[in-house]
C-alpha cells in the first residue's frame, strides 16, 4: 500500500514532566515523501525515556515517547519503494541525513539533522505526522515507539533478516547497540585486554557482551544489585564486584595490577566516571557511556591525561553507524552469540506503561519490553 489515510493509533503520551504517560488515541496522517508507516510490534524502554519524563532533557510536549521499537512497513510514502511494505524493521533515532559533515565523515551518530529533530520533535519536513483533536503532537527523534503505529523517515526504519523475536531485537534499537559497539568499535577492545563495566543495566550489560565477543579478559563487571552481577556473569563477565563491599578501584587492581585497559561508565553517574578512570590503567582509556543529565560535571586528574596518555572517550549510541552496526548485531542475535533473551526480564502491554517504567525506575528489572502487537 502507497500512502494511506490519517490512522487512529494509540499511543502512550507524556504531557507534562514528571507526569505519568497517558494511553490516548492520536491521529497519525500518512506517510510523507520518503516516510513510511511502522506497525510496532515491540518497545524496549531505556533509561533515556525515563530522562525525558523527569525533564533532564528538555523537549516539546506533547511527545509520544519511545525510542527503541521493532516494528513491520505497513505503507510507504513517495519516493519510497513499495517492495518495502512487510519488512520487518528496526527503528532508528540516528538516521544520516547524508548531507552534513557529520554524516560525510562516517559518524552519523552525530548527524546535524538528527540532532535537530531531536529538538523540535519534527519529522525532516519540519512538521509532525501526529495530532490530538487537532493539536500538534511531537515525535521523539523521529521514532516514537510507545504506539502501536508510527511514521518514521524510510531510513529510520532499517530491515532486518526474518523470523527474529521483535520483543529481543527491539533492544537494537538504542541500548544493545550503544553498549556492544561502544566496546568494539569505538573503543576497539581486542583480545585478552582486560575491560572493567560500571553498572550492569541493559548498556553495561550489552557493554559485557561486546567484550566477551572480541574475548576481552578479564571482564569485570561492577554493581551493587546481586541479580545485575548474576546476570553479567551469564552474558560473559568473568568476575563481578560489588561497590558497596568496599572500593571497587582496588578491588579491580587486585584482579588487575595496575587496573584495566579500558574501563566503561555505563549510568550516567559523574561519582561513578571518576571510579572508572581511576580503574583504567597507564594508557587505557575511560569510555563514558552513561547519559546524565544536561549540565552534570566530573572532574578528572589531568596531570593523569598529559603523564600517562589517559583517554577519556565521550560516546553517542557507542560511535555505531546504526545502518551498519544493527544488522550486523541482528545476524549475531540470530546466530545465538548475542543473548538478548537473559537480558529482557519483563513484558508488559502498552497499557501497563506506567507500570512498567516504575519497574525500571526501580532498578529491579533487567530489559523491560512492551509488547505492541
Ligand atoms: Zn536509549
Ligand atoms: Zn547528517
């Protein structure tokens, strides 16, 4: 099908900051020029939605929230090719615009056109798909999977080899692949270099993943919640340490004399980043992964970066070419060497959204997915 007439969806919508989502229907107008329709099929929820609700990142509202769904082509707009319609897609926040020079260079993760609809909450044409009795409504970086449909530039919608589980892969579409290509792209970790983890939610423990799958070693995964360590341990840490214990620094030096060579910060938490670099060892590097919010500062000795070539790397959705890295990490996910499946512990309908984002708040949960079809 081409195009389509406006469409009633429900959809899970925040109002105001600090607010619970509200499930409301919505009208969602066709597809336009190079756009295509997504029935969503699933919506993992990362920790970035939590950040917009609590109003750490300032965005126009009302905004359907969501950023990391799996969904089917149900109608292209034009420009686009109708092959496409019953593709099975993964959605991306970061698609390249092409144009800018960001996207020239091969870092669309940083593309300036990205980073704009993020701020406006517009689709490419400077307008939104989505309205309430007439009101605009706003796309969140052009994805919005708390819906059961959504309109998304064509490549925004990345195909992915059949027959996978849409609850597991939509976990490519932030946090799994920030976490595993932040370790084996941008940081580029090989074999038996020994890597440190701070905090094992769905990032770190993706951040795990990736270095058991360039066979880092040792792999030490650092958090205070038994579960989060037993879980690391199962997707590939080699040792688990509990802060809360004691100084987790000296305790990854007793495993690793001197520290690591790469050590990720995988919450957000400055207190913790200082942790982590003091982990790292002479010539390592500290890779930041964690998003606080706007604002947050850490401090770092410098005397360290300029003595003993301490690298700080600073990273967004882990350096990944989304086009490129997710279906790669989607043929691992079918091969069986990318565990997602240990990862997601929770499912639950759109309509127990709030439900749900209380349980990640919480800590008390590994993934938490909503099931949309
Ligand atoms: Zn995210
Ligand atoms: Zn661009």
């Amino acid at each position: 099908m081409i195009g389509g007439g406006t469409l009633r969806t429900q959809v899970a919508i925040l109002t105001a900051y600090q607010q619970p989502l509200e499930i409301v229907e919505v009208d969602l107008a066709p597809p336009k020029h190079d756009e295509v329709l997504v029935r969503l099929l699933a919506s993992g929820i990362c920790h970035s939605d939590l950040s917009l609700i609590a109003g750490a990142w300032p965005i126009p509202l009302p905004m359907v929230l969501g950023h990391e769904g799996s969904g089917v082509i149900e109608a292209v707009g034009p420009g686009v090719d109708p092959a496409r319609v019953g593709e099975q897609v993964i959605l991306t926040f970061a698609p390249a615009c092409g144009r800018c020079r960001y996207c020239l260079a091969g870092r669309v993760n940083l593309c300036v056109e990205v980073a704009a609809g993020f701020e406006t909450g517009q689709l490419r044409d400077g307008t939104t798909r989505l309205s309430r009795n007439g009101d605009t409504v706003y796309h969140l970086a052009f994805v919005s999977s708390f819906a059961h449909h959504a309109v998304v530039p064509a490549n925004a919608a990345i195909p992915l080899p059949a027959g996978l589980d849409p609850t597991l892969c939509c976990l490519l579409g932030c946090g799994v692949t920030t976490g595993v290509v932040a370790v084996t792209k941008l940081a580029n970790v090989r074999p038996a270099e020994p890597v440190a983890v701070f905090g094992c939610g769905g990032v770190g423990l993706s951040a795990i993943q990736g270095a058991r799958l360039v066979s880092a070693y040792p792999i030490i995964a650092v958090d205070p919640v038994p579960f989060k360590r037993e879980m690391a341990i199962r997707l590939g840490a080699t040792h688990a340490i509990d802060p809360s214990d004691g100084d987790p620094v000296v305790a990854i030096q007793t495993i690793v004399p001197g520290g690591v060579d790469f050590a990720f910060e995988a919450i957000g938490n400055p207190a913790v980043a200082a942790q982590a670099f003091a982990a790292t060892a002479t010539g390592g590097t500290t890779v930041l992964i964690g998003q606080p919010a706007v604002g947050v500062q850490a401090s770092f000795p410098v005397y360290d970066l300029t003595q003993f070539e301490h690298r700080i790397l600073g990273t967004h959705i882990g350096g990944a070419t989304p086009a490129l890295d997710v279906p790669k990490l989607a043929t691992l996910l079918a091969a069986g060497k990318l565990d997602l499946a240990t990862m997601v512990t929770h499912r639950f309908r759109l309509e127990q959204i709030n439900e749900a984002i209380a349980l990640v708040s919480s800590g008390e949960a590994g993934r938490v997915v909503i099931e949309l079809q």
